[in-house]
C-alpha cells in the first residue's frame, strides 16, 4: 500500500518559500501608459490626415474608410 503524501509534506516540497509573484511596479505601469497614449496620439493624427486628404481629393471612399477607421479608434477608447 502506498504512503499517502500529507497536505504540510506536499507543501514543503513545493518550496514555496521562495517563490516570488510577479509583480508589476508602479513605474512599469506608468511607461505602458505613455507609450500607449503615445501610439494612439499618433494613430489619430494619421487618420486626421487621411481623412482631410480624402475631402481635398473629393475621395468618398476613401474618405468612408478613414472615417470609419476613426470613428472605432474612438468607440475602443471610450
């Protein structure tokens, strides 16, 4: 008959002691924050000038695309 592990062996054997969560800093946080507000600056610039490109042009199509594409930058972020 095998020996059954008990709760308190099976953990010591896990070495819990030195596990270590995964924590993200404050600061790690932070940089995402403006690199993400960084590319959606950008983003929405590039879709400005797409748009004012396509009323220039008279495009309507592309001028439906641009629009489009800026309308959901926006719908995501809200």
């Amino acid at each position: 008959m095998k020996k059954r592990k008990t709760y308190s062996e099976i953990m010591k054997s896990r070495d819990t002691k030195n596990f270590k969560a995964p924590r993200e800093s404050v600061l790690d946080i932070y940089i995402q924050m403006i690199i993400d507000e960084s590319l959606f600056k950008r983003r929405k610039e590039l879709l400005e000038t797409r748009v004012n490109e396509a009323i220039d042009s008279k495009n309507e199509g592309l001028f439906m695309e641009a629009s489009a594409e800026y309308r959901k930058l926006f719908n995501k972020t809200s």
